[in-house]
C-alpha cells in the first residue's frame, strides 16, 4: 500500500460488477500475497439496472429471479464470507481526484484515498462522478440513440492504478458479461499485488 493511504484497491459501485470484484477480491484477502492489504467497496445500489431486472437466461442463477433479490445476497455473502472487505454503505460517490501516487475518491459524507480504483458504475449519462470527464467516449456497444457512455480503457485498465468493469467499461449491458468484467479486473488487481498470473479457486477436498 502507498503510505498514508485508507485502501490498497477501492471499489465504486455496488452492482454486478462491483460485486463481482469484491468478492474475487475478498476471496483472497488471507492469501499471503494479500497480507496486510486493504480492501473496500463503496455499495451503492440504487442506481443499478439490475434493480428492475428479472433474470432468466443466466446460468447458476433460478429462472425468474428478482435482481434486486440478487443484490441482496450478494452483499449478504460479502459480509458473511469475506469480512475483510470492508463494505461503506449508505455513500454516494460525487467526484474522483487523481494524487501524486492514488487517488481520492469524495462521496457525500467522507474521503477515503486509495492505490488502486475500480469504477464499476453504470453507463448512463450524464455520468455523476467529477474527475474523470477526461476519459469519457461514446459507448462502443450500445445504440447511438441510448447516448449511453464508457471510460476509455485498454482491458479494463484506464492508466495505472485506475480500472474500469461493467457496462462503463464499454461491455453490453448483460448481467453474465458484467459479472465476468469484475472478476477480471479483481484477478487482474491481485496478479498485481501477487506478481504472478493470479486468479482464486475453492475446490472440493
């Protein structure tokens, strides 16, 4: 961790994505690569998409579930399972500040600073989040007619320390694609911390 900062990697978004990389991420906070480390997520629900959906087509998950059932005990299983996650509910994240080494990220009660950060929030505009105008583009896969928008990145990565999953990071809006773009970015964050190819299984003993 850069000295002085509150997290190693901080997430924004409590959605698909977001909850994908914190439970990737909170799977492997007892690793030894993770020692020491801190890990959080900034769980703002509300505004998900997956609030209205009813999930049919999604492998693993009983046909005609509620999203918002699935947000639920998602956060339930962060808790519960991955304790070292801190999870900061009830914020909202108004603006992005880009340090000399991390970042500062402001929600509407408190500042907390951190090496890394993921950006795991929808893709409608405006985009609500200050500081990060500068790497906004036209969503790449989404009808013109939505103006729906993307941070620019190349596999995720918008420039060092800062990652982008989900739908912002230009993926359609499909909760198996989101899913799988947060758990990519948090292998890709703990490849970082392990200096390896580093992804997390559990296996039947």
């Amino acid at each position: 961790m850069i000295n002085n900062m509150d997290f190693d990697v901080l997430i924004i978004g409590g959605g698909v994505a977001g909850m994908s990389c914190a439970l990737v991420i909170g799977s492997a906070m007892e690793k030894p690569y993770a020692e020491n480390r801190k890990a959080g997520i900034i769980l703002h629900q509300k505004s998900s998409h997956l609030q209205s959906a009813l999930l049919k087509n999604v492998f693993g998950i009983e046909p005609g579930t509620a999203g918002g059932e699935v947000l639920k005990k998602g956060m339930i299983h962060l808790e519960n399972l991955y304790p070292a996650m801190e999870i900061i509910k009830k914020e909202k994240v108004k603006g992005v500040e880009e340090l000399e080494e991390g970042f500062r990220v402001i929600t509407n009660k408190a500042e907390y600073t951190a090496s890394k950060i993921v950006v795991a929030v929808g893709y409608t505009s405006p985009f609500r989040i200050s500081g990060l105008e500068q790497y906004l583009i036209p969503h790449k896969k989404a009808k013109v007619s939505k103006n729906r928008i993307q941070l620019r990145n190349e596999d995720h990565l918008v420039k060092p320390g800062l990652y982008v999953a989900g739908t912002l990071a230009g993926w359609r809006s499909q909760f198996a694609i989101a899913s799988g773009s947060g758990a990519a970015v948090a292998t890709d964050i703990l490849t970082d911390w392990n200096g390896e190819h580093t992804k997390v299984h559990d296996k039947l003993t």
